[in-house]
C-alpha cells in the first residue's frame, strides 16, 4: 500500500474496530512491495469462487442434481447442471434451434424458457456445455429417443453436469478476478474498495448459481471506461453485459441520466455510450432472432410471466392477496416512476451525483422489485461497495441476504415444516427484513446525493470531486510554495542526540 492509499482501518470505523485483534490500524510496516491490496483482493475472489465450488463438490446426485426444484432444497443450488439437460445441452441442441418451443410451434422436446430472453447468457451456458457434452452421434441419437424427463438419470449425464460445473467456475471466477480490479480501480486511491467485493458473503454462496457474474464484471468495467472517457469502449462493454443480465439496462440509464447535470458537455459522451450499448445488444442478440424468432418472443413472454419465486417481493404479495396476474406491469411502471424521481434527484442535488450512486439507486430498486435470491444480489454488490464503501451498511445487508437464501433453501427442502403445512410464516418474514435492509441502503445513498458532505468518498477526500460519468476531474489549483498554508503539525517525536 503506497503512502497515498486510503488505509480501511483508518478509513472506515467497522474496519477500524475489526482489525483490533490483528494488531491494529496500518502503520508503516504494513506496507509491502509484493502484497498490495489490489492482489489480496484478487487472491480473496478467486479464494470465494473455490470455495463455492467446493462447497458443491459433494451435491451432485443422479436423481436430484440436475432437477431444479430438487436441487434449490440446498445450499449447493446451482442452475447450471439443471440447464444442462433442460436446455439441451446434453444433447449438443442449439437453444434456439427446431427443438424448442414457442408461441407459433407445437410438438416441440424443450420448453422456452425466461433464460432465452438473455440471448448472451443463453450462448455462453451452450458453449460452456459443448465443451463437456459427449460428441459422438451413437451417444447423442440414443439421448435423443428417450423422454427429456429420463435424461438426468442417463448414464454420464450426472457427471458431464459436475463437469460443466467445473468448467463454469473456470470462467465465473475469470470474471470474479476482472470484477475485483474493476472496483479497484475506480478510485485509485482507494484499492482497498475491491476487497469489499472479493470477501462478500453474496459472492461465495451466489456466483456459481448462474453465469451473471460475467455480466455484472462487464457492466462495471463499462462504468470505469465512461469514467475514464472511453464512451464507445463503455457502450461495448454496457451493451454486452445487457446480453448476459438485466441490471447492465439499468446501468446504462444511470450513465444517461447522470450526465443530464447542465453540462452540456456530458450529453453527447452518454449518449454516444447508450446507442453503442443498444447497437450492441442487437448485433449479440441477432443470432437467435434471425435463428428462432419465435423462439426469442417466447423468451420475453416467459421472463415477464414467470412464476413468483420464493423469497421474491412477488412471492409476498402473492402470499398476501392470493395472486397479482399483472404483478409485471406493475413493477415496470413503478420502476420507470422511480427513473422519473432519480432525474428529479440529479438535476437538484447540490452537487452532481456519482455515476455509481444512480446505477445504485436504479438497480436496487430493480432486485427490490424483480429480484428473489443471491444470485440477483451479485447484480447489487459491486455498485453497492462504489456507492457507499463502508463495512457495515454492506454486512448488515450481506447477512439479510444470506439468512434469506438460507430459509429459501429450508423451506423448499420441507426443514421448517415441523408437521405443519404452515410453512410460508418464516420465509415471507425474512424476505421482508432482507428488502428492508436494500432500502435501508438506497435511503443512506439518496441522503448522500442531497447531502455530499454526508458521502463517505467525498468526505474523506480521497477520490476526486464528484462529477458524472464523463470527461477528466476538474483540476484544483496548487497553492505556490510560498504563500501561507498553516503550520504543520505531526505525532512524531524528533531526533534527540545525547
């Protein structure tokens, strides 16, 4: 850690009273020419990625490993292995291909599903299970004559799944690793923000339940290269990520809606970003609308009129008036209301807000409203750490997060049944806390943006002046050498010679 760098245990009270019992706050042997913080943070990410891999290693059974609704009964859930087959990888399909359904076909072996919808993520989990999938035809007509509902108990299957596991961890934690020095390097002189990311408890139990980490590492590097100026190179990177999530669309507002501050200046770069960001995510999508257009219609449909799932916003409401059919819209117009109040809140806030605290406010809203798990709670972490770096407001909600997903689990497997049907109470009870607690967040950032010198970042002076997402920091004048600037004072004691 160079001399520059923000110290955490000086920087940040729960760092500060955490490293009571590891010596205490960083002094001058703490620095080290091998260990800077930008390595730990990457050793502590990839570190989080094994062990959820691990953690999995012993789940895979043939009759439950690759059934969703069997395998969401654990800690070791992953949608991967379920896709395999659901999707068709076990039989090397194109997921937009012939054997797949929509609303102009019939007879068809798959279903479409809401993963069509996201055509990126659809192409990368196909990919991933072509590099494990068995090749020879013998293998692959034989998968094909039998029901898609035999196929997890087929011979090899169970274990091609725990290979693509495997694999897919090779690329989640490529994009664990990229995420962390993303993070690190918004603010150069605070390198210690990605450790944040890297030790987060969301990142060990969600980054393996699918393949949005990848989206979400694309949708901050596209934020840092807007920061930086790079508006085409960010609109790349934004356009892709929408490919591969959801939250990436909300991220690209926030780039547009940050720069609408009165500087002319900011338009013409925000904008740039977002139609390179839309011409992207059509050139990535074409393949399946030129391929399965129905198909791809079908994808949306399913997205919108998925089923609520546990620990959903959706899910509560539904327990409470017996069913919302158009719980959809209804969620859509309030999050466009939402956008409305977050451009009321830029254009009056003292000073322009960061880019990172409006793609907070927006995607927070968003996993409120549309999000049920921890998988969707890694859309929320990295922009929750550059919005407001501080350990407790990030572990108070890190730990909703993470009782909620484990009374998911529970209820799902039947573990709070205790011979009562009854067993919603719990988890509509946990939800609500865990929603509670990204309001909480959303309100401490709103303040923050009416307020500056409540920001933490700004506070400290360590990050240059806030400013939107584009064009180079104002510079601050440097006082000559000779005018007056105050006696300086130090803790340092002189050397005495006797």
């Amino acid at each position: 850690m160079s001399g520059s760098d923000a110290a955490p245990s000086r920087d940040d009270r729960g760092v500060a009273l955490l490293s009571e019992g590891l010596g205490g706050s960083a002094g001058h042997h703490g620095r080290t020419r091998w260990w800077s913080p930008l390595l730990v943070a990457a050793v502590l990410a990839g570190l989080a990625v094994l062990a959820g891999l691990l953690a999995r290693h012993g789940c895979p059974d043939p009759d439950t490993w690759t059934d969703v609704d069997a395998s969401a009964s654990a800690p070791c859930f992953s949608s991967l292995p379920a896709s395999y087959v659901g999707s068709g990888g076990a039989e090397g399909l194109w997921p937009y291909g012939d054997a797949f359904g929509g609303e102009d076909d019939a007879g068809t072996r798959y279903d479409v599903g809401p993963g069509h919808a996201l055509a990126g993520a659809t192409y990368l989990r196909a990919g991933l299970a072509d590099l494990v999938a068995p090749h020879d035809a013998a293998t692959l007509d034989a998968r094909a004559l039998r029901p898609v509902g035999d196929l997890p108990t087929e011979d090899g299957v169970a274990g091609e799944a725990r290979s693509l596991l495997v694999v897919t961890a090779a690329v989640v934690g490529a994009a664990a690793l990229a995420l962390v020095v993303a993070v690190a390097r918004h603010r150069r002189r605070r390198p210690w923000d990605g450790a944040l990311v890297a030790v987060a408890p969301v990142l060990l139990i969600g980054a393996l339940v699918d393949v949005a980490l990848v989206g979400v590492a694309l949708a901050v590097g596209g934020l840092l290269a807007c920061r930086r100026g790079r508006s085409v190179v960010g609109g790349l990177m934004l356009g892709a990520a929408t490919t591969l999530a959801w939250s990436p669309w909300l991220v690209v507002l926030a780039v547009l809606l940050s720069a609408v501050t009165g500087d002319r200046s900011r338009l013409l770069p925000a904008a740039q970003t977002g139609l390179v960001a839309v011409t992207t995510w059509l050139v990535v999508s074409l393949p399946a609308i030129v391929t399965g257009p129905s198909r791809w219609r079908a994808g949306w449909a399913a997205a919108l009129d998925a089923d609520a799932r546990p620990g959903s916003l959706r899910y509560v409401v539904e327990q409470a008036t017996g069913g919302l059919p158009s719980y959809a819209a209804v969620a859509l117009v309030v999050l466009v209301l939402w956008a409305g109040a977050m451009l009321a809140l830029v254009r009056l806030a003292p000073r322009p807000p960061r880019t990172e605290q409006v793609a907070l406010l927006l995607v927070a809203v968003g996993v409120v409203l549309l999000g049920s798990g921890p998988e969707h709670a890694l859309l929320l972490l990295p922009l929750a750490v550059l919005a407001r770096p501080r350990l407790g407001a990030l572990a108070l909600w890190q730990t909703t997060e993470v009782v909620a997903a484990l009374v998911v689990w529970w209820t799902v497997a039947g573990y709070l049944r205790s011979g009562s049907e009854d067993v919603e109470g719990p988890l509509v009870v946990v939800t609500l806390v865990r929603l509670a607690a990204i309001v909480a967040l959303v309100a401490l950032v709103v303040r923050e943006v009416a307020m500056p010198s409540f920001d933490p970042v700004r506070r400290d002076a360590l990050d240059d002046p806030g400013y939107g997402a584009y064009g180079p920091p104002p510079v601050r004048p440097v006082p000559p050498a000779s005018a007056a600037q105050g006696q300086e004072t130090t803790t340092r004691s002189n050397d005495v010679a006797v």
